[in-house]
C-alpha cells in the first residue's frame, strides 16, 4: 500500500514556518511545491531571470536528491513568469538543465506576492 511520505525539512523564511511541505512523496510521485529562488535563506529579489531560474532548478535538484531522484525524473514543470519577455532567457538556462527528453511544462505569465521573476513547480516519477 502506497502511503503519503513528506520530503524535507518545514521550509522556514523571516523566522516564520511556512504551511506547506517542500515535496511530497505519494506511490511512485514526487510533487514539488512551487520554488521560488532562493538565496541565504530569504527570496532572492534582485538578478537576472537567468540567476532565478538557476536558483529555482539548483533548490529543484537538492529537494529531488532528498527524495531519491533526479532532474531526469521529472515528468511536468509548471513555470510562473513575471515578465512575458523574460521567457528567452528562462528557457536558455531551462533547456541547459533538461537537455535531453525534457519534461512537459506549462508556462505562464503572472503576478507574484513576493518580489521574484520566476516560480517553478514541478513532478517526479521514480518507483521505489
């Protein structure tokens, strides 16, 4: 029986516990909650759209090696833009770390509650 299993440590900013889980385990998926870029613990508000979306991947990657997987097992990423013409420059540095047999993705231009140029939320298949 597959059970619900949750991926890390409670995500913490400004001293405050968040209420959500960084990843969760269920069966043979790994959900990842959106990620934001993220630098010495606090959401990094300044850079280009390529740092941020190097931020988020890296974040992506660590949180994926806690659950035993890697980039290569995401299935679906869902992308947040704040700037529609910031989208060259994600999917440069996107492509960099999904080279071959990328995942799905959906990809969006949207207004954030934090200052940031870019949320990445993705899904992994690994069986265990």
């Amino acid at each position: 029986m597959a059970t619900k299993q949750v991926i890390g440590p409670p995500l913490v900013i400004n001293g405050r516990q968040l209420s959500l889980s960084r990843a969760i385990r269920a069966g043979d998926f790994v959900f990842l909650t959106g990620q934001v870029p993220m630098k010495d613990g606090a959401p990094m508000t300044g850079g280009s759209i390529e740092d941020q979306t190097r931020a988020c991947i890296e974040d992506i990657r660590d949180i994926l090696q806690q659950a035993g997987c890697e980039l290569s097992d995401v299935v679906k990423s869902m992308v947040w833009l704040k700037n529609r013409e910031d989208f060259p420059g994600f999917n440069q540095v996107y492509a960099e770390y999904f080279p071959e047999q990328p995942p799905t993705r959906s990809a969006l231009v949207s207004d954030f509650l934090i200052d940031i140029l870019v949320e990445i939320e993705c899904i992994a298949y690994k069986p265990q």
